[in-house]
C-alpha cells in the first residue's frame, strides 16, 4: 500500500479530499497548512505545491496536486466504492462524472475566488466589478447546478464526491453571502450528505479538530 500525505487546510476544497481519503477507507497521514498565517508560501510547502495551493497528495514520496486529479487517484484505489464510477462503469458515466469535477474546480472556483478575493485577479482597482461580475456568473453556475440536482438530489444520479465537492463551493458561496433559498436543491445538500454519509460526518469532525488546533 503507498504512503498517502495530504497538505489540508479546513475549510478549503481540500476538505473533500479528505472525505473521499475517509470513504476510500485509506490509510493517510494528515498534515495542516495555515493559509491564513501564510503557510502555502513557505519554501518547504513551495516544493512540494510551486503554486502555493491545498490540497496536495504526497504518495510514496511524490507529489500530486490539483484536486480533480487527487480524487480520481483516491478513486482508483478504492474501486469497490462510489467515490467515481469504477472502471466498469460506462466510458459516458466516467465522463459525467470527470465533467463535474471540472465544473467544481474549473468553473465555480475560479468564480468563487472573484467573489471572496477580487484583488487576487487583477492589478488594477476595480475589485468592485470583479465581485459584481463573479457574483453574476456564480448565479448562473448555481441556477445550473440547482436544476441538475433537483433531479436525484445527486449529480451523477447516485452519490458520487462531485457533491461534496459542490456542496463545498456552496458552502463558501453561503460565507460570501449569497441567497442559499434561491437553490433548494442545492441548500438541502449538506442535510443529505449528513444523513447518509458518514465519511461525510467524519470529513466535518476532522475539520472541526483542525480548526481548533489552528486556533
């Protein structure tokens, strides 16, 4: 079995790493890096992360970042669970599926960061605009993903990590203070995820106790 490290901040998307680690039922070692103390900048995390981001994957001495990348390893290593469709599963279900995690991270981060930290996208002043406009297209993403999951209540139609990883991005769109009533599907989520996960529960336990050692 490789030696699986993984460089976790609460409450950054690298929580859902953390729930699909616990789902997989794999052994990990769990290291925290506080990214409001500036830790994703220190030479040590710089090695291993150039471009100063959570989470990261150290397995067998190397490591692996980009969390959509990070989740299909996890995946592949527990192919008796649903964290993704497994390799049996059909090549348009393994696709939906690759589909959403490029919708969480390619689309609604991105769009998030505008909201939560304009300053981060431009040089300029016009941080006003920029969390205008990434407000705008969040809506739209949400709208998009609220109509999907109305559907099963699950992206893929079963649950899969996509709706952790999209309850996540909700989650910190609720902290910029969007309108969670405007996506029931969306805001009755983390209720759902609770009820019948507990990789889930343990994922929240897990960033409740980093939290308080950050503290």
């Amino acid at each position: 079995m490789s030696k699986l490290t993984l460089y976790h901040c609460p409450k950054a998307c690298s929580q859902v790493t953390v729930c699909a680690l616990e789902e997989a039922g794999l052994d990990y070692d769990l290291k925290l890096v506080d990214i409001r103390a500036g830790d994703q900048f220190k030479p040590d995390f710089l090695e291993i992360s150039p471009l100063n981001k959570v989470p990261v994957a150290v397995i067998d001495g190397k490591p692996l970042t980009e969390n959509a990348a990070i989740l299909t390893y996890i995946a592949r290593c527990a192919p008796s669970t649903t964290i993704l469709p497994g390799p049996n599963a059909s090549p348009w279900m393994q696709a939906e599926a690759q589909s959403g995690l490029s919708f969480c991270g390619g689309t609604l981060h991105p769009q998030l960061r505008g909201m939560m930290a304009p300053q981060r996208l431009t040089s300029g002043d016009q941080l006003d605009g920029i969390r205008e406009k990434s407000a705008e297209l969040l809506h739209k993403s949400f709208t998009y993903a609220n109509e999907r999951m109305a559907r099963s209540g699950w992206w893929l139609g079963s649950w899969s990590i996509v709706d952790v990883y999209l309850n996540w991005a909700f989650d910190v769109a609720l902290r910029c203070g969007i309108d969670g009533s405007l996506y029931p599907a969306l805001h009755a989520l983390p209720k759902r995820l609770e009820e019948n996960k507990p990789s889930f529960r343990r994922m929240l336990e897990i960033d409740a106790e980093c939290l308080d050692m950050l503290a």
